[in-house]
C-alpha cells in the first residue's frame, strides 16, 4: 500500500474519530476519555504486534522517537480533546489539520526532495480545509472565547506533525507495530501520570464505553497507517494526506449534526481534494 492511500486511510479513520471526540467530550473529561481511547487502541496494536509484529529488540535511536512520538502524540490528544470541548468543529477542525506544513518542512531538514508542485499541493488542501471551515453560522449556540480554542488546535497541530514525524524515524529502524505500541504505552504511562498528580479521574463512565472503545481502535488504525508509511517512498504524504481528516469532520458534522454547508465549503472539498489527487501522481 502506497503512502498516500496509507494517509486516506487515517484521514478517514480521524474524521470519525473527532466527531465522536466533538460528541464525548461535552459528557466527559478530557483525561478520562483521552485515556479509555489510548488503552483501546493499545489492546489493538498488543495483538497486531502478536500476530504480526516483529519481537526483536529495538535500538536506542528507535527507542528514543518512539518514545519522543508517544509523548508529542499525548500532547496531541489533549490539546486537540480540549479544543472540540471548547468548540466549534469548524474552529478547531482546519486549525489542528494544518500540520502538514510542518511535516513538509521537517520532510526537507531531512534532505528529501519536495517540488514547488508539491508544495501548491499541500496548500491547496489547507486552503481547502480552511474554506470548509470558516463560515460561521449566527444561529449557532454561543462558545467560549476562541483565542484558547486557536491556541490548543495549534498546539495539537505542532503534536502531531512532530509525532508523526518521529514514527517514521523510528519506522525506518524497526518494526513499525511495536513502534507504534511503544509509543502509545509512553502516553498512557505519562497521560496516568498527569491525572495521578492533578487527581483527576480516569474512568469515562460505563454508559461512554462502548463508543470510546470504537474511538480507540479507530484512532490505533489511524496513527499505525501513518506510521506504516515510515518504510515507504514520499513518507511525509502519509501524514500530509491523513490531514484531511479536519475536512471530513466537518462534513461529517453536516451531514450527522446538521451543520449547515454552503456552496463555497463544497468548493473547498473539491480543492482539498484535487491537492490530494495531484499527490497521488
């Protein structure tokens, strides 16, 4: 599988994910639901690891990105859980997906080649993500002051092009799988720790299980499709392609939660989408 589908396939996989965070997070805390999402997914991984993963031991350098990965990645997860509780998806959704500019740039600090071609590419769907998301509605329910929203969707944008550009280092040293579990261990350890010393809770509730456990094993296919990509030729389209999923949050929030989309946001996918394509050639 290529790095681009590897990328669709995550994208489609966070764009469930987030609207169910959007769903969640108004009932439940941030830690706690981060938490049952993480442990979800690193069930799933335990067994693909099982099944498939290879046991030998990893270097010091994987080790090191791994964990590096797992700790951006929790900062990630919280800043981007914290910033749907705040609301609105179309706020947050094109802000956190405005990493690949950073993928691209850490892509070329490490020697790869990226045309001016490639880079109309990425603009493209960042500008196609932000059309999509910049109306807003006057009818729509007041929210918190945005600077906090911005400044956390920016923060978990900044988490996860570092994460995922860790992966990948770590991806070209070992098996992507264990990598993959060994970060997501890193976060659950450090994420146990933050509640321990904030005492906060970190059981979500018996009724927010079964839909937190669909979010974990969806968000665990995300990040080991991005993380696959690590062995693959143009591995940051991976990650680039995979921040689409802030445009399929959005429609997603139209089509479920009735978010109303005018025809400039259409406008918007299809040249979001047409970015997409041109780096499928």
């Amino acid at each position: 599988m290529s790095a681009l589908a590897l990328g669709l396939l995550a994208a489609l996989c966070w764009g469930v994910h987030d609207l169910s965070v959007r769903y969640i997070s108004q009932s439940v805390s941030v830690i706690a639901s981060l938490m049952a999402v993480l442990i979800f997914g690193a069930l799933l991984q335990l067994c693909l690891v099982a099944a498939w993963g290879d046991f030998s031991p990893m270097s010091g350098r994987a080790v090191l990105y791994a964990i590096s990965a797992g700790g951006f990645y929790l900062m990630a997860g919280l800043s981007m859980y914290a910033a749907f509780q705040r609301g609105p998806v179309r706020l947050v959704a094109p802000l956190v997906a405005s990493y690949p500019v950073l993928s691209i740039t850490l892509a070329i600090w490490r020697g790869s080649s990226v045309s001016l071609w490639h880079w109309l590419a990425v603009i493209a769907i960042g500008v196609g993500v932000t059309i999509v998301a910049s109306r807003s509605d006057p009818a729509e329910a007041s929210y918190p002051a945005p600077a906090p929203t911005i400044v956390l969707s920016l923060l978990a944008a900044i988490g996860f092009a570092a994460a995922f550009a860790l992966g990948q280092y770590a991806t070209e040293l070992s098996n992507e799988y264990t990598v993959s579990l060994f970060g997501r261990l890193t976060a659950i350890l450090t994420l146990a720790a933050i509640a321990a010393v904030t005492r906060r809770p970190v059981w979500p509730g018996r009724r927010a299980l079964p839909l937190l456990c669909v979010m974990g094993l969806l968000d665990a296919v995300a990040i080991l499709s991005v993380v696959a990509a690590g062995g693959l030729p143009n591995a940051q389209y991976a990650s680039v392609t995979a921040s689409v999923f802030g445009l399929l949050t959005v429609v997603l929030a139209w089509a479920v939660l009735k978010e109303e989309m005018v025809p400039a946001q259409w406008l918007g996918c299809l040249i979001a989408f047409a970015g997409i394509g041109y780096l499928a050639l």
